[in-house]
C-alpha cells in the first residue's frame, strides 16, 4: 500500500512537470479595482491556484478533524479501561473469588 503512495505521488510530480514545461507562456494576472497586474507564467497561475484550493479546504475541515482525533482518543482510553477491568474479572473468575462489580453511576 505504501508502494501505491509513492508511485501515485511520483506520477502527480510527473504530470506537473510536463504539465510546466508545456505552459511557460505568460499571463496578465490583475485584480480588477486594483490599477497592477502582475504577469506569470500560466503554469504558476493554475499550479497557484490548486495550492490556495488545497490550503484553504485544509483549513475549512482541520476543526472536524480535530473533532473526530480527540473522540478517537477517548473511546481508545474507554476501551482500553473496559480490557483492563475484564481481565481483573477474569483472573477473579479463574481463582475461584467471588466478582463483584461497583455500581455504576
């Protein structure tokens, strides 16, 4: 699986090279109301733009994912504590004592 990773990283890397090399022509990039415009080559205006996209998206879905790590953080502490107090059962059931559990609240 991480094999697939690096060949399907190694291939985007590869689109994007012959995807600059083949758009080096410059482009007049200007900001309407703004009186400059700032000429670049088109690969660094679509390449630019696929950035921004990510970055922003990355930040509109980090708080759930946050979220979703600290809920995953908790139910592994809850499980982990459940084990624990099933082996306590059953080594109390293995050594012939009687079990008793607390109540719950």
């Amino acid at each position: 699986m991480r094999l697939a990773g690096w060949l399907a990283a190694l291939l985007a890397i590869l689109a994007m090279v012959v995807f600059a090399i083949a758009n080096r022509g410059e482009v007049a990039v200007s900001l309407d109301p703004l009186p400059f415009a700032i000429l670049l080559p088109l690969y660094a205006v679509v390449m630019g733009a696929l950035f921004v996209g990510l970055l922003v998206g990355g930040l509109v879905t980090w708080p759930r994912v946050i979220r979703w790590r600290t809920l995953a953080r908790r139910r592994k502490r809850d499980v982990a504590a459940l084990e624990l107090q099933l082996e306590t059962h059953r080594e109390d059931r293995d050594a012939g004592r009687a079990i008793t559990t607390p109540p719950t609240p």
